[in-house]
C-alpha cells in the first residue's frame, strides 16, 4: 500500500470525529477523539448493562407500578438489553481492531478511558437501588457512539493492511530450500593393538619379550648369537693292520 493511504488512515485515527448528529448527545468531558470515544463509549454502555442486572427487581416493582410497554414480559426490557449487548460487541471490536492496527500501544489510553465511561455511573450508584433503576431508566447511549464505532473499525482497518504491506508477517516468509545431507564421514580404521599375536609360525626359539614387541629396524649387534665354538676331536684307534 503507498505511504499516502497510510497517512490518510493515521488521520483519520487522529481526528475529531465529525459533529453529532441530532440525538443523545455525548456528555461533557468524553473523548472526543475516535479510539478514546470508542472506548469510553464501551465503558459507559458496559457499566449499563452491570447495572440492569442489579436493578432488576426495582424495575419490576417500577413497572408493576406504572406499567410497561411490553406487559408480561418474562425479563424487564429484554429486546432493549439484547440491542445494547449487539452495540457492546461492535464498540468491542472496533476498539480491538484500531489497537490491533495501531504502530504504537495504544491499549494503556483506552483503559482510561473505559474507567471514565464507567464512571459517569458513580453518582448514581452511591444512591438507592430504587433511584439507581431511575437514573437507568432514563439513560441511553450517545447516538455518536454508534456511528463512531463504525468509522473507527473502517479506519482500522485500512490501516491495518498499510502495517501489514509494511511489516509482513513471519508466517509470510517463504521457506528455506531443502538440502540434501551429505554421507558421514567413514570412520578410520583401529590401529592393531600392540598385544595382537603376530601372523605366521612363531620364530624359531619361541616368543620372546623382545620379538614381542613391534619391530623398530635391526636388532641390535649386542643381542646376536656367538657363533658355538668347534667341538674337540676325539682320536679315534687306527683300524689292525695299520
């Protein structure tokens, strides 16, 4: 991908979002930039859903009171908290995908900024049940978060196929050829041991320590045999006659 579609997706990460469209309005003091409003909107919304759970007995007795647009229902707002589970997820995912696609950790600014949506619900938490269900009744999700959440995930992800051409993926590297090992090396021969038992008859006399041994060139002269001296002559008696 060329450089100029990668800086026209970090701007489009960077910027304002564009003005709100009549609804909800966002409160004073949210984000106003696109990843930090999308997590604050998750923030808020989640907290919503926290809270329905704990108030639901107050929206009972409410409702048995004051009557509800869907009698009998077996949950109180049951489609209302399907709805907002739907709009959960989206936010989620397009506050996952512009962190995924982001050159930079960006993690750390959104979890501030969830903590902040979060706590837009303090206030109310810290009063009775009965004016906590109140104060659930008559909220509803800032139409710019919707609309936000979806221009973020496109953003994301132009951006995230810019880092992908830039920075490929290790699993994109083609593998090594193949070679083919080469045969061991033969293992020289073992030298004959110097105990080994020569071939051929043994010498005449026997073995020896010194014809033991391997031969290191002539003997030497001091080891050689003297001649055996003539042996006497014994006269022997002229035949008769003589």
């Amino acid at each position: 991908m060329p450089a100029p579609a990668l800086l026209f997706a970090l701007s489009l990460m960077a910027s304002d979002p564009a003005p709100a469209p009549e609804g909800e309005p966002l409160p004073p003091g949210a984000p106003t930039q696109s990843y930090p409003l999308a997590a604050w909107c998750y923030g808020a919304l989640s907290e919503y859903l926290d809270v329905y759970d704990r108030v639901k007995p107050d929206l009972r007795a409410i409702d048995k009171m004051f009557g509800s647009s869907v009698p009998n229902e077996r949950e109180p707002y049951a489609s209302d908290m399907a709805a907002a589970r739907i709009e959960l997820k989206k936010i989620g995912g397009a506050v996952q995908a512009a962190e995924e696609a982001s050159p930079t950790a960006i993690a750390p600014q959104g979890v501030a900024a969830i903590d902040q949506g979060r706590a837009i619900w303090r206030p109310a938490e810290l009063k009775t049940h009965r004016e906590l269900a109140r104060a659930w009744l008559t909220w509803a999700l800032p139409d710019r978060c919707a609309s936000n959440a979806k221009e973020l995930a496109a953003s994301s992800s132009l951006l995230g196929k810019a880092l992908k051409y830039n920075n490929p993926s290790a699993t994109d590297a083609p593998a090594p050829a193949s070679t083919t090992p080469s045969p061991p090396a033969p293992e020289p021969a073992a030298a004959p041991s110097e105990a080994a038992t020569p071939p051929g008859p043994p010498p005449i006399g026997g073995y020896n320590s010194y014809l033991n041994k391997p031969a290191t060139g002539a003997a030497p002269s001091d080891t050689t045999t003297p001649p055996a001296a003539d042996a006497p002559v014994t006269p022997t008696a002229p035949p008769p006659g003589a």
